[in-house]
C-alpha cells in the first residue's frame, strides 16, 4: 500500500472519526424522519419551544443562535415526511447532519418523529 501514516494528522483523523459517527449516528435515529402529528404539533406545551435543548448545539447562547435552532426544529418538521432522507433534510435546511441528528433524538423523544424503515 501506498499510504503514508506521516501524512495524517491527529486533528484530520479526529474530524474523519467525528464525519462517519455522523452518518451511522443519522441512520440509527432515523434515516427517513417522519413528523407523527397531522396538524400543528403545539411545541410550547412540550417545553420544546423556549428550550434549554439549544444549548447542547454551542456554548454561545445568543438570541441569534436560539432563533436559528428554532429555525431548525421548524424545517425539520416541516421536511420529515418520510421520504425526505436525513442528508437532504440537512442539504434543504443548511444545517450540519450532527445538529439534525440531535434534533431529531429530541424530536422523538417527545413522540413527534418517528422513523420511515
């Protein structure tokens, strides 16, 4: 083999480690999302509205990145149709597959995605 390990760089591997985690991690929470509520799905009686949640995605707790996981959370809601994969939603929305994936572990952990096999 031609491979050259002085080539390769803590920081390369970690962020090639931190890409594949990524992917298996979208397709064990949900390879096709599907929101599970035929109308407004009421995220304020959740405690999904103003929520704490956000701050798992940054330390910054601006009101700026506050409105854009908002922003998140409505897109991927509005995407999960159940034949909307994860990377498209990600592609749809510009938002990077680690934020959605945790998005929608939240998403389903209060019943309102579900996964399309």
């Amino acid at each position: 083999s031609l491979d050259n390990l002085d080539l390769i760089t803590e920081k390369g591997l970690q962020e090639s480690f931190d890409v594949i985690r990524s992917i298996i991690d979208s397709f064990e929470v949900g390879f096709l999302p599907k929101f599970t509520n035929c109308c407004e799905p009421q995220l304020g009686k959740r405690g999904l509205y103003n929520s704490s949640d956000w701050v798992s995605f940054s330390n910054d707790k601006s009101e700026n990145l506050r409105k854009s996981l908002l922003n998140l959370r409505f897109d991927l809601l509005a995407y999960a149709d159940g034949e909307t994969n994860i990377f498209e939603i990600c592609n749809l929305i510009n938002f990077e597959l680690d934020d959605v994936v945790r998005e929608v572990k939240i998403l389903k952990e209060h019943s309102l995605l579900t996964d399309m096999h």
